[in-house]
C-alpha cells in the first residue's frame, strides 16, 4: 500500500465518528441558501449558444461567467483559441499562499449544439425539479456545480487560503487543432497541481451516485486498402488477387477476432469500397462508386480505439499494424492511427481521492460512493493531464441524454455536488497533499 493511501486509511479508521466542523456545516446551509440563485445562473448560461464552433457564442458565455469568479477573487483570464482554430479558454486562478494541495478544477463553456440546432433554449415544467436545455447537464450544470461550491467556501472562510486553478476549455467537444496548442494551457496547469477535479456530470448507477476514477482514451485509426481492378471474372486469380473490399474485409474480421481485450473497444464507424473513391475532407462522408462486375480499387474504413492506458493502447495498436501489414495475394493496405485523448487509468493514488470523497459523503450524511466502470462513460479534457496529477471526474451534476436534444439535468444534484465539492476542496486545501 502506497505511504500516502496508507496514512490516509489510519487517518480515516480514527476519525471514525467524524462529523461536518462549524465552516464545513456552513458551507452546506450556504449552498441550501443559494440554491435559486445557482438555478437561475443554470438558466442564463443555456440560454447562451455556446456551440464549440459559436466562436462569439462560446465568448459570451466566458463574459457571463467571469464576473463570477472576480466576484471571489479570483484572477481571470481569456486564452484566444485563434492558434488551434476555436474560440478560446478561460482560466481563473485564485492564489490564497496556503500549504494545502494545489487544485486544478476543469469544466468546459462549449455544447455540441450550434445555432442551427433546433434544441436552444432551456425550460423546467412549474414544480419540477427536473430542466432541460442544451448543456444544462454537459456542461452548464458542472460550471454551476463549481462556481456554488467556491461561493460556500467563501462564505466559511475555506476560499482565502486555498491554491485554485479554474479551467473553463471552449473546445471539450470538438477539440482544436493542433492538440499540443489547444491543451497547452490546461497541460501547464496539469503540472502545476497536486489534485484535478472534473465537472463533467455525475455518474449514477441504479440510482445511487457513483465515483469516477477512470476515464478511457479516444483514439482514431484509418484502413486504406487497394487492390488491382478488373472483370469481376478474374477475381482470387494470381493475376487479379482479392480486390480492395475483401482484403479490407479481411483485416477488419481479423481485427475482430485478434484485438478483444478487458476494457478495450474498437469500432468501425464509416467503410466504403469501389472502383473510385473520394473521402471527404473532414473524414466523415466518402462518395463511392462500383459496379458487380468490376474488381474494387480501392477500400477504406476508420474508426475509434479506446483503452484504460497507454500501455494498452500501444499493444493493441501493434496487433492492428500487424494485421493491416500481412496482405492478400495483389492487394495493399495502409494503416494510420491517431492519439487525440489518452487515458485517464484507475491508480491508486486516484482511489484514495475517492475514500476522501466517502469520508465526506459520511459526515454530509450522503451515501457513499463505488467505483464507475470507466467502460460506461467516454473521454474528456481530465484525460490530457492524467499522468501529471492525481484525479477525480464526474464532480459535475447529475443529468441524461447528453449530446441529444433531450438533455435534462437534476437541478437536486447540483446542491449534493456542490456540498461534496466545497467540503472536499477545504479539506484538501488545510493540509499538505501526500499522494503523489
């Protein structure tokens, strides 16, 4: 067992009968107190398109949050995007000069809703505590989440000591180009901390909330294959070979049967073939053509590859080459793979973040909460700092339908949340981190 989980399982085991201190029992009835103004605050940010190519929506939504967070003294700053092609990020940092571990917390302005969409507009039924609109949940309710959290721990007094970074990214969903520009900053930050807190929404498992200690890569990977044409008549012959489809056929079966592994998925998501094919610039249509008679050219297929680590990763991505590199007879393939989010394993160091998020929900009165299987939810902006910090994601609220135009959000969470999150970070901020 690692000196800091070990440390922190005795701490834990003699403050058995711990309960929440004066400041941490303030910061609850705080975020109680201000729960229709968080509400309101969710209904204004929707309100904004903020669609990752909104360039002046996504803007907008950074000058209406800034406020807030020079309101708590923090230092506020727009990072222009115009070097990886998005509108940009805003981080607020807020340097309090304590000895407490240095906390990096990550949200996002953006929704994968641009102003063509018809889903624009947030809206709650009278009584209901359940709203939907567009980021209500993903990520309009995280930012809520945070901006809650700190304004309680203002008000007990946790916020003046305490060594904050804010990361607001404009781009989660549609990350720029090219990625060393776009996460630089957030990668910087990264560095600089001892502990990240993701705002993306709660995980929640047959109605109990759950803890995310690990979130998976997102990988991209193109086949190309080619093969020679010819009278449909003359195909396996030693002259024709297999033609394009088949051999892309081939590796694709292969890859089905060879690459299974724990934790691991792959999938093919756009295959064409024929005699003649343009691909689309950005890689997501192709137009085709072919015909019965005639032996295709050309074939290509491209999908995603997800992986627990980086170690994972490499080994499965050498299955694939070896696989796109042993060809059928009169065929060739070319096989490209790109890294766009790394994994964000399950260590142990981010397990022992959880037994301090249970100890908090015990004091809170709140049920504890197991492990999500990171297999269930995708990737986000934590992922790029994985390996530089220890890390909890999921501290956002609790919603549905992300990313379809019946996004919801249970407006409740966002004050459970925000009561995990102002107590954690004032615990984590009194005393020297340990863990890594």
């Amino acid at each position: 067992m690692p000196t800091a989980i070990a440390a922190l399982a005795l701490s834990l085991s003699a403050s058995a009968s711990a309960e929440l201190l004066p400041p941490e029992q303030m910061m609850a009835d705080t975020v109680d107190a201000e729960y229709d103004r968080s509400v309101a605050l969710l209904e204004q940010l929707v309100n904004i398109n903020s669609g990752t190519h909104n360039f002046e929506g996504v803007k907008a939504m950074a000058d209406a949050v800034r406020p807030e967070f020079e309101a708590l003294g923090f230092d506020v700053q727009w990072i222009d995007g115009s070097a990886f092609g998005r509108a940009g990020h805003l981080f607020a940092r807020h340097e309090g000069g304590g000895r407490g571990a240095k906390m990096l917390l990550i949200a996002h302005l953006d929704t994968v809703f641009e102003p063509d969409s018809p889903f624009q507009t947030y809206s709650r039924e009278e009584g209901s505590n359940i709203a939907a609109g567009p980021g209500v949940d993903d990520d309009k309710g995280g930012i809520v989440v945070i901006l809650s959290a700190l304004r309680a721990m203002q008000a007990a007094g946790t916020l003046e000591k305490a060594n904050i970074v804010v990361a607001l990214t404009g781009d989660e969903e549609s990350a720029g180009s090219p990625l060393s520009a776009s996460r630089a900053d957030l990668l910087e930050a990264g560095k600089w901390a001892d502990v990240a807190l993701d705002f993306e929404g709660l995980a929640t498992e047959n109605g109990k909330d759950m803890g995310t200690i690990a979130r998976r890569s997102s990988n991209s990977w193109t086949v190309r294959t080619s093969g020679n044409t010819g009278h449909s008549s003359r195909i396996f012959s030693a002259e024709a070979g297999d033609g394009a489809i088949y051999e892309l056929a081939r590796i694709l079966s292969h890859f089905r049967a060879e690459l299974p592994e724990e934790s691991a998925t792959f999938n093919v998501g756009l295959i064409a073939g024929g005699t003649d094919l343009d691909l689309a610039e950005n890689g997501l249509s192709a137009t085709v053509s072919g015909k019965g008679n005639i032996i295709a050219r050309t074939a290509i297929a491209s999908g995603d590859l997800r992986t627990l680590s980086e170690e994972q990763t490499d080994r499965i991505v050498a299955k694939m080459e070896d696989i796109v590199g042993t060809n059928s007879p009169g065929t060739d393939a070319e096989f490209t793979f790109t890294r766009r989010y790394p994994a964000m394993p399950p260590t142990q160091a981010n397990r022992a973040l959880l037994v301090w998020l249970n100890v908090v929900n015990r004091d809170l009165g709140l049920q504890e909460q197991g492990e999500y299987d990171p297999a269930k939810r995708g990737a986000g902006d934590i992922n790029f700092i994985a390996a530089e910090v220890d890390g909890l994601a999921g501290m956002g609220p609790a919603g549905s339908g992300s990313h379809a135009p019946s996004e919801t959000v249970d407006l409740d969470s966002i004050r459970r949340q925000a009561k995990r999150a102002a107590v954690l970070m004032s615990r984590l901020a009194a005393s020297p981190y340990l863990a890594r």
